[in-house]
C-alpha cells in the first residue's frame, strides 16, 4: 500500500489513484473539462459542478481553472508535514479559480448561489471555501466535510433536504454502517456520531 497519511477531512491519500479509488469524470455540458474525485463522491462531485456551471458561472471557455486531485500539503500546512491537502484524497476540487483566487472573498450574489443551489442541498456534506476567512477564504474550493460531518450516503442516496437525490452505480457502493461510510475498505478517520 502507498497510502501516504490521511488528508485534512480524514481521508486516504495516495499517489496511486486506483488504490484510493478514484474516477475521473467530465459533465457533458462542458466536455473540456475533467475531474478525478473518490468514486464514492462522485455523485455530489458532480451535482455540484454542474450545479455550479448551470446556476453559479459557466465553466465552459476561458482558461482551464478547474481543478481536483492532486497530492500536496494543505495551503495551512507546515513545510515539513505530509501532503494533507483534501485534493489528495480526490475529495475537493476547484471551480473558476482565476474568478474566485484564493483570499478574495466572493462577491454577495456568489455567495447567495452556492449557498442556495449546492451547499443547503447537499445537507452539510460539502463545505465550500467561500465560508472561510482572512487569507484562507478560498471561493472556488468545495470539499468533502471532515469525519465529523453528516454522512455522505445521505446525499448519495437521496436523502437530502432538498430533494437532489442522485445515486450511485452497482460498482460504487456506498454502506451507511450507523457510524462511518465504507468505500472499498477505507473509511474516514474518526467515527461519526
């Protein structure tokens, strides 16, 4: 195994993509860009840049500032430290990066969208860097909540307040034990309670 730590929101990270299972995806809406994310999230992944490109700002065109995986330290990460950034473990990505630069705080209109159209109905399993503040506010960051958060599964399963139920494939089973989500035999760090 190449796990090398597990990354800020407590999930695996590997330079080996298979042995975190992760898949790369592309919306069909904007065929030029693609994302490789945890397979077990990529339902709300993708409800939330399609979300995004439809309610928020178009990700078609322009430069190429859409971004996911990619083994390194948090921005708040000593020198010296493993690589725990959450793009490590394919479990954030970053949408319009030139519009929204880390440490500008987004604009009132784009904060009111994401809140409504993603983060509200992805029922606090996805935390948008928008929300941060000082020097880490980072609005085109969203990320999978820490271990501590509400469970995955009920996004995935539909469970969600506001009805954006997407589910999962036969190949990409996601299993509420009461406590943790399992993918594959890999698990958050910390139990949920």
């Amino acid at each position: 195994m190449s796990i090398i730590c597990r990354s800020v929101n407590g999930w695996p990270v590997s330079r080996d993509a298979r042995e975190i299972r992760l898949v790369t995806w592309r919306l069909a809406e904007v065929p030029n860009r693609a994302f490789t994310t945890v397979r077990v999230a990529m339902p709300l992944f993708m409800f939330a840049a399609r979300t995004w490109n439809a309610q928020v700002s178009p990700l078609a065109g322009g430069q190429f500032d859409e971004w996911s995986y990619n083994v390194r330290q948090a921005r708040t990460q000593d020198g010296d430290d493993p690589p725990r950034s959450n793009h490590g473990s394919g479990t954030a990505i970053d949408l319009d990066a030139a519009e929204l630069p880390r440490g500008k705080v987004p604009a009132a209109r784009i904060r009111d969208l994401v809140h409504r159209s993603i983060t509200t109905p992805a029922g606090g399993v996805l935390f948008w860097g928008g929300d941060w503040h000082g020097a880490n506010v980072d609005g085109m960051h969203l990320e999978l909540a820490p271990a501590g958060g509400l469970c995955l599964a009920r996004f995935v399963m539909g469970g969600t307040s506001g009805g954006h139920a997407v589910g999962l494939d036969q190949e990409s089973p996601c299993l509420a034990t009461g406590f943790v989500v399992v993918d594959a035999g890999f698990e958050p760090a910390t139990p949920r309670v």
